[in-house]
C-alpha cells in the first residue's frame, strides 16, 4: 500500500512538472505581456552558486506552480527560461521586472557565435534608466526568436512581475507610470504643507506625526514601484537598509499617530502600552536590519504591520462604540488602508492575480486612506472650535455669576472694611508698643549674653591676674630684708666716714660687709625687680586685653591689627583652656582693617570660645588642637578656626545662627552667642562658613572687608 501511494506521488509530480511545455513569447507592434507561467521554466538556486555555463547546460528547469515568477526563499536566486519573439519593427526587446525588492537582475542568451552574452540594467544608456532603472533591453531583429535566461536575486519570498515590452509599448507604458506616480507624489507633497501648516497653527502633535505618517507612506509606495533605485546604484545597500528603515519609520509612525489621534493614553491604557510594546519591537527590528539580517527583519517588519493594521481597527472600532466621535472617520481611513495592505500582502505571495487593476489598487487606498484621514483631522478642529465655544460660552456663564456674586458680596465686605479697619487701627497701636517691648527685650538680651560671657571670663581673668601679683608680693619681703641689711651697711660706712680714724669703726664695718656679701645682695635684687617688673607686665597686657573685650559698645570706625587682637583673647582666655588643647597660631602678616574693634573682639571670644567648650565636650582628650589661621585676600581678610571638637550634624549646623538656639546644657549658654556674631559679620559687610561633621571637628572662616567704610 506504502508503495502504492509512492508512485502516485511521484507520477502526480511528474505530471505537474511536464504538464505543458512552455510556450514561446510573440511580442508584436505596441505590445506587451507579463512573463506567466505559461511562458516560462524556473530554476532554483537557494544558495545563490549557479553559474551562467551551468544553467544553459542544465535540465532541472520544470514548470512552475505559481503564475508568476516567485522567489520562495529568503535571499535566493531564480532562474527562468523563456523563448521570445520578436514581431515588431524594432530591433529591440525590452524585459523589465517592474514593481518588487530586486537585488539583482541579469539575462543570458547565446548569440550567433555561440557565446554566451550577459545583460543587465545597469549596462543600458542613461536614457532607458531614467524610463525604468530594472528595465533590460534586449537585441532581437525583427521576425527572430532567441531563448533567453533570467537571472533573479531578491531577499524576499515574493512574487517577482516581468513584463517583455516592444519598444515604443514600453516607453509610452512607462510615461504612464510616472504620470501617475508624480500625481501620487504631488498629492503626498500638498497634504504634507497642508498638515505642517495646521500643526504650526494649532500645536497638535496629531498633525505633526500624520505628516511623518504620508512621507514615509509615499516613500514606502514609490519604493515599491521601483523609483527608489534612482537615489542609489548599490541596490543591495538600498534594499537591505533604506526600503527596510522607511518601512520601520513607516510603522513607527502609524503608531504615534494613532495613539495622539485616538489618545489611548487617556481612552484606552491597555492599547497606549500594546503601542510601546510595538514600538520595541521595532527597535529590535532595527538592530536586526543592521545586523544584516535582512529576510528577518523583512518578516518581522510585514508581521508586526499586518497586526498592527488589525489591531488598530479593533482598537478605533472599540472607542467609537464607546462614543469617542473622532474614530468615525479615522476608521474609514484606517480600514480602506487595511485593504491596500491586505492587497498588497497578497500579491506579493501570488494569493491574487497580478494586473494592472491589482497592481494600482494599494495606491488608489493609500490616496482615499489621506483623503479620510485629512478629513478626521479637519473634523478634530471643528472638535477643538466647539469645545472652545462650549469653553467660552461655559466661561461667559460663570463670569456673570462671579459678577453677581461679587456686587452682593461689596456691600457687606464695604461694612466689614470699616469694621476690620477701625480694629486693625487698634491693633497697630497694640503691635507698636509690643514691638517697642520686644527691641527692649532684645537689647536686654544682648546685654545679657555679653554679661554672661564676661562671667565666664572673671574667674580666669582673676587668676591670670593673682599669678603676677602673688609673684610680686612674695618678691618684696627679700626685696626690703636686702635693702634694710644694705642700708645697715650704708649707715656703718657713714660711722666709719665720720670716724676716720676709728679702728673700731672699721673693722665693724668690714665685719658685718662679710656677714651680709653685698655682691650676693645685689644680685638677688636684680632677679627680684625682673620678677616684680615681668609681673607687672603680664597684669598690664590682661587689663589691657580685658579693656578691649569691655569696649564692645564703641560705634566708631578704627583700625584693628587682627593678630594682635588675636593674641589678646587668647591671653583673656587662657586659664580656660586645658591643659590638653594644643593652640596654634599662623598669623601671616596682614595690615590693620578698618572695623568696629570692640565687636569683631567680641566675635574671636565668642568663636574661640565655642571651639574650647566643643573639645571639652569630647569623651576622650588625646591629640586635640585649636588652629588659628589669619590670610590676606586682595580687598578682605580671612580668619579660620578650626577645631578638633565634637562637630555638628548638618540640622545642626544649619541652625547655629537662629537666636536662642543651643546645643549646651541648661544654664550653659543663652543661644544669643552666634546670632549676634554673625549680626556683627552682617554689619561689617563680610561673611562667615561653617565646615562641620559629627565627630570630625569645626571650622569657622570669617572673612571681612579692609576697609570698611
């Protein structure tokens, strides 16, 4: 039985590839015909290796199935073998491949010597190129016959049209085409200013996307008709990259403008995000295409197309259904569009006739697809003028119950006016004096803050000042025993002058000169005036320190040398720095700067003062540093204390300076210390930085003007 029906399969091949012998192609005067299968043997070459010696000796050409020329792989050649003759008064033939992706397109024959001759479209004059760039003209007397081979390279599974022409057929068949393109042309041409015109006029994105919509769809069908070889001689490059990124432009588009005309991302969510997922697919089509993987990308390219052609009318039919009005039209549009894809799709896959008709039919839909789809945008501007007018209109509405509302509501606000003036008058007055309360309070308050920093600083004051004094009081009682036992000797010597001759006076006197060593006494007197006089010294420089820091009301301009008054705080606050500070001091040499010294002291003691009580703060008292850095800058002066202690969180920082705010303890601090240093800064026209982390240190800079005036 297996074998039974083995040899009905085979006969039944057998039978389809010998069914008719092809016959011979007779072109006569003005004439031309389309190359069907009754005319012609094809030949296989998926892989593209056959030669041109190889073919003419080969007997694998059969009958085709289909009735026309087809490439049914990706990136394969065809050969066909047809016999044609010549009945008209011409001497030429002329085989073009019309409309079609064309990679190559070659014919062979074998001439009068017995060699074989090789054509194609690019050996023909500049003249027949510009009538049809796929067109090959082919030498044939008048009344003679010649079997000539078809060379046919495409990237797509597509049908492949040929059509033989007489030679004043052709040319008046061509003039033809191209009237009708350059009309298809033109129309794209004029809705594309139309439509940029409306989108620079109402700003609506529908307009701007559905004239990128028409270009790319007028290139796509002038490329399909062959005209998009004339902008490139490599139709390789041209048809595995340009036709398949206008193609890819071409859905993009669609998409954008179906979505902005539609507004899925309002109407219909689910349809905005099928948008996006497509709009990744032709992202990676575009990387397939150069890649090089052209048969993909093109199949990617008509599937994605074909769904997105049917997807889109279930999706304008859903939202007119719903009462999105605008759909109406876009619907017809879209499903007369629809068709030409449908068409054109089943061409290409011989599911149709190819004719004249079917060949034009994608064209004449694309052209009433604009028409519909230019009269849904014109009918969305008569959308936008009535939503205006009932915008308007709803306007007009409510500004004249705002007027009315407004005219009841004057008289009652005119009483109220008078009301709330008369108590604001009386509020005044109240806020006046509480104001006046308030700056008294605030002077209090600065006075108290200076009272209590100089409560801080009495009982170190006090003991730098005791040191020296203790020093000088316990030097003056050696001091008077060494001048009452000198002035004892003076009175011996005075004995001995008024006795001259007194050998008991004498030797008195040089007694109790061995008893008492006057070189001894002299000495010691010396170190203890030095001691008293370096007492008395270090008790000055404080209470002139001290009377600095007191002059802190002074409102007059003078010159201050800031290192000296640097050192003088220092020395003011000495006895409260403990022994595990380290200060340093880089005071670099600047010039006096004009300024209000008695406040710009009060701000080094409040500064260096916080930056002792942030070090004491710490936990642990190793390796901790005060630094005292002062600089020049071209008009103003810098002062940078930095210290080792506790540091501050950024919201802490970014508070120092607000009155009354302190990180000290209750009855530490007032929280008046910064706020008045940096009021003092402000009035000095300069400005100060805090650089601070927790646990990392504080630096303050300062920095004030030279001369202020």
């Amino acid at each position: 039985m297996k074998k039974f029906l083995l040899a009905t399969y085979l006969l039944f091949q057998n039978a389809i590839v010998f069914a008719h012998n092809a016959d011979t192609l007779v072109i006569n005067n003005n004439q031309s015909k389309l190359l069907t299968s009754g005319y012609f043997y094809e030949l296989e070459d998926p892989s593209g290796s056959l030669t041109a010696n190889h073919v003419l000796k080969s007997t694998a050409f059969k009958t085709s199935l289909n009735s026309l020329p087809m490439s049914t792989f990706f990136n394969s050649t065809v050969w066909l073998k047809a016999t044609i003759k010549n009945s008209d008064d011409e001497p030429n033939i002329l085989v073009n491949t019309g409309a079609g992706i064309i990679d190559a397109f070659d014919l062979y024959y074998v001439n009068e010597a017995n060699k074989i001759c090789h054509l194609t479209a690019s050996d023909e004059p500049s003249q027949s190129k510009l009538q049809s760039p796929n067109s090959i003209s082919l030498p044939l007397p008048p009344g003679s016959s010649k079997t000539i081979y078809l060379r046919v390279k495409s990237s797509l599974w597509s049908v492949i049209p040929i059509k033989v022409y007489s030679q004043w057929s052709f040319f008046r068949s061509q003039n033809i085409e191209n009237v009708v393109t350059a009309a298809f042309v033109g129309a794209i041409i004029i809705s594309v200013l139309y439509n940029l015109m409306l989108f620079f006029i109402i700003r609506d994105l529908s307009y701007l996307y559905y004239v990128f919509f028409i270009i790319f769809m007028g290139l796509n069908l002038t490329f399909r008709r062959g005209y998009g070889n004339y902008l490139a001689d490599d139709k390789i490059t041209f048809n595995n990259y340009i036709i398949p990124l206008a193609r890819v432009c071409f859905g993009v588009f669609t998409l954008l403008f179906a979505g902005e005309f539609l507004q899925l991302k309002g109407n219909l969510r689910a349809g905005y995000n099928i948008n996006l997922l497509l709009f990744a697919i032709y992202i990676v089509t575009t990387i397939v295409i150069f890649g090089k993987f052209t048969a993909l990308s093109y199949g990617i390219i008509n599937i994605t197309m074909i769904f997105i052609a049917i997807y889109l009318l279930f999706i304008v039919t859903y939202l007119y259904v719903k009462g999105f009005k605008p759909a109406k039209l876009f619907m017809l549009g879209w499903g007369t569009l629809f068709v030409g894809i449908l068409i054109s799709a089943a061409q290409t896959k011989d599911i149709i006739p190819y004719n004249i008709f079917t060949a034009n039919l994608t064209s004449l839909s694309l052209v009433i697809g604009i028409v519909l789809f230019s009269g849904a945008l014109a009918d969305k501007i008569n959308l936008y003028r009535n939503q205006k007018i009932e915008a308007q209109n709803f306007a007009i509405s409510v500004a004249r119950e705002n007027q009315r509302l407004i005219m009841q509501q004057n008289k009652s606000l005119e009483n109220k006016v008078k009301e709330r003036t008369s108590e604001l008058i009386n509020a005044n007055k109240d806020l006046s004096k509480i104001i006046d309360n308030l700056k008294s309070t605030q002077h209090q308050l600065v006075d108290t803050e200076k009272m209590a920093s100089l409560g801080r600083l009495t009982a170190g004051v006090a003991h730098e000042i005791n040191n020296p004094i203790n020093f000088v009081s316990s030097n003056i009682s050696p001091l008077r025993l060494d001048l009452d036992e000198l002035f004892t000797l003076l009175n011996k010597y005075d004995d001995v002058l008024n006795n001259p001759d007194s050998a008991e006076y004498i030797g008195a006197a040089q007694a109790y000169r061995q008893t008492i060593n006057p070189d001894f006494i002299r000495d010691e007197i010396h170190i203890l005036l030095n001691g008293i006089e370096e007492g008395a010294k270090r008790t000055t420089e404080i209470v002139k320190s001290l009377f600095t820091f007191s002059s802190t009301d002074e409102l007059i301009l003078k010159k201050l040398d800031i290192n000296k008054a640097i050192r003088a705080n220092l020395l003011i606050l000495k006895s409260t720095i403990p022994y595990y500070i380290e200060v340093k001091t880089v005071l670099n040499n600047i010039k006096p700067i004009n300024c209000y010294p008695g406040k710009i002291n009060q701000v080094l003691i409040n500064l260096i003062g916080n930056s002792i009580h942030a070090i004491k703060a710490k936990e642990q008292h190793e390796g901790n540093s005060l630094v005292i850095t002062t600089g020049e800058l071209p008009s103003h002066i810098s002062i940078e204390i930095a210290d080792t202690g506790i540091g501050m969180d950024d919201e802490t920082k970014n508070r120092i300076f607000e009155p009354f705010f302190t990180t000290k303890d209750v009855g530490e601090g007032t929280g008046l210390g910064l706020s008045i240093v940096f009021g003092i800064i402000e009035k000095h026209r300069g400005s100060i930085n805090v650089v601070s982390a927790r646990g990392k240190g504080t630096t303050f800079t300062v920095v004030l003007p030279k001369n202020l005036v």
